[in-house]
C-alpha cells in the first residue's frame, strides 16, 4: 500500500508540475538580421530575410515533433555573434543549428553545405571554446545528419560538409552545425530561396535532421495527455518504454504495474 501511494502520489505531482525541462531542447540561430542583411542575391534577395523565414518554419516542425525550440532571434533585429552565443550559453540547449545562405564570387556555385567545428584542424588566430573542441565527434554527427536530410528533401546538390571556425560552431557549449541553405548569388539558388514551399521542404529537412540525430523521447506520446508525466517518470526510472515508443493507450499489464511500484521505492 505504502508504494501504491507513494506511486499515486508521483503521478499527480507530475501532471500539475512544469516539466518542459524534460524535452529536447534545440536553439535555432537565423543568421544576420536588422542592420545586417548578410549576403544579398542576385535580384535583391536579402540573406536574413530568408534566414528567419526558413527558422520560423524549422521552429514549427520542430515543435510538431516534441521538440521545446528556441531562437536566438524570431524577428528582424541585429545581434552581434557573441550576443547569440550567450543566449545559447545560458539557455544551455542540447544542439545547436545555425541558419543562413551562401555567396560566392562565381555565380555558377549552386547547393547546400554544413559547416562544423574539428578539432583535427586548429586555426591559433580562431580559438575555439573548450568544449567545442571536445564535441568535435558529435558535431560532425549533427551536420552530417542536417545535410543529408536537407538534400533529400530538396534535392540541393550536396556541397558536403566543411570543418570551420566560423564563431557559431566554434564558441559553445554543445554541438553545433551551421547549414548554408543555399547560394543567393546563383541565380536558380536565389530563385528556389523566394520560393515558399521550397523554404518549408528546406525547413522540413533541418528539422527531420536534427530528428535523426537528437531523436524525440517516446515520439508517440506527442501530443498525448499524459506525455509530460511519462517522460518525467522515465528520467526517474519508474518507466521505461520500448526503444523508440511507449505505447501510451495499450493496457497496463499486472506485472508492469507490479514493476512500476517497486522501482518507485
């Protein structure tokens, strides 16, 4: 009776508790923005209007997945890089994905690539954080994922991933990868980065990327009444799941409730 109650117990203070410290948290960086348009395209095209407008779209896919989602900007406005980088630091996320579009002086160059940090290939004038060093391994893991998903969903040609110390992947405290969606200074580039479906197939991508590689927690409880109490006492060890899904509506056997009890003691 004593684990009964106290079992009981548990599941009403997680369903009347805040327990969005529980999710995933990615923190979304649309490159540029106010005074800084960044890169400028062909026909006018300004880099850091379609930087928030495919973030946006990345923050609601997202969201739709499970995921808490948060931004360093989500309207026009200028941040110095080191402005961003402390957002993210005191947020603390699990990943980092930074957003922008490319140029280039030959304007034939079309298709997408991921920056990363390494490690391997040290620049003394561009020191990186320490942990940056250190998260060399996942980082590669998170822009090889992003840039995968981000061709098959559009069918950009895959420029590949680059090993960079560019300040948003070299000066944090957790894996991060910045996509060049991209090339505004390619004609047909610029032309598919108007486009609004192009965009979401874009935003659709990075996020199905940072999906494989951050996946959610017992992704059919998305969306369920009880999901937040089920993640809450998986982190205590009182549930478990099956891998990927928990199955919240099947019936609860005799001897998992039976299990459930004992490891509440």
């Amino acid at each position: 009776m004593k684990k009964l109650a106290i079992f009981l117990l548990l599941s009403f203070l997680t369903l009347v508790s805040p327990l969005s410290a529980y999710a995933a948290t990615v923190m979304i960086d649309p490159g540029h923005g106010g005074s800084d348009p960044g890169a400028i395209g062909v026909t006018g095209l300004y880099e850091k209007e379609v930087n928030l407008a495919i973030s946006l779209m990345v923050r609601e896919e997202l969201a739709n997945k499970g995921y808490r989602v948060l931004m360093t900007r989500d309207q026009d406005v200028a941040l110095s890089l080191q402005e961003r980088i402390d957002i993210a630091n005191e947020a603390m996320p699990d990943i980092l994905a930074s957003i922008h579009a490319n140029s280039f002086r030959c304007p034939y160059v079309s298709g997408t690539l991921v920056f990363y940090y390494d490690q391997r290939y040290p620049l003394a004038s561009y020191p990186a954080s320490e942990a940056m060093a250190r998260l060399t391994p996942q980082s590669r893991a998170l822009a090889q994922s992003i840039l995968e998903e981000a061709v098959k969903a559009t069918g950009m040609t895959n420029r590949g991933l680059m090993e960079s110390s560019v300040y948003m992947v070299r000066m944090g405290s957790f894996p991060s990868a910045l996509i060049e969606t991209a090339f505004l200074s390619n004609r047909e580039d610029e032309k598919k980065l108007r486009d609004e479906q192009f965009r979401l197939k874009m935003a659709k991508g990075i996020a199905n990327g940072i999906a494989k590689y951050l996946p959610v927690l017992f992704s059919d409880t998305v969306g369920h009444w009880a999901r937040e109490s089920i993640v809450h006492l998986h982190k205590l060890g009182i549930v478990n799941g099956n891998g990927e899904y928990f199955f919240p509506n099947r019936p609860l056997t005799r001897a998992e409730f039976i299990a459930m009890m004992d490891r509440s003691d």
